[in-house]
C-alpha cells in the first residue's frame, strides 16, 4: 500500500512540473506564423504583431474578432488553411510582441 501512494505522490509530481501540451504560447505562435502566415502576409510576424498594443490584441480576441483582424492585415491569408487550434498561439505570440510589448533579439 505505501509503495502505491509512493508511486502515485511521484507521478502526481511529475504531471504537475511538466507544461501542458494544450496550452498555448507565443514560440509555438511565431513558428507557426512562420511557416503558415509569413507568404501570405509578405512581412513578418513582429510587423504582423506590432499593428496593436497588448491590451488591443487582448480586446480583439476576447470579442473573437482574431481571425478578422489577421485577416485585415494579411488581405491574402486563406483562413480556412489555418487550424482553429492554431488561433491561440498565434494571439499569444502578437500578444507578446505587441507595439508595446517585448522587443525581439535580433
């Protein structure tokens, strides 16, 4: 019995330090952008994000006008090609690197 609760107490501790795969984050984002956004768009993805500071980035997605407004800034984004599980990173990643946000390294 006590090696159960040993062996459960340690994976309780390893699933709780490892990061979640469902969440987002803005490197995720920013490869993404990359790769399914960058020809379309024909800048890059710091341009894309720096048309809005974060608490306007933040506003947009929480009316869920994202994928609008992407598409107003990249007329030529087919957004049917894009993964609806996509949207969250790429927000994260503009988020990020707002106008008023982190500079990126060069």
């Amino acid at each position: 019995m006590r090696k159960i609760f040993t062996i459960l107490g340690l994976s309780f501790l390893v699933a709780a330090s490892m990061p979640s795969v469902a969440s987002a984050n803005a490197k995720r984002g920013q490869k993404l952008f990359k790769k399914k956004f960058r020809k379309k768009c024909g800048f890059s993805g710091v341009r894309f994000a720096r048309n809005h500071t974060q608490d306007e980035w933040e506003e947009i997605y929480d009316e869920g006008k994202f994928q609008d407004e992407a598409k107003k800034i990249c007329p030529r984004l087919k957004l049917k090609k894009i993964k609806p599980a996509w949207w969250k990173h790429v927000y994260d990643f503009s988020e990020k690197y707002a106008s008023d946000g982190i500079v990126p390294k060069c």
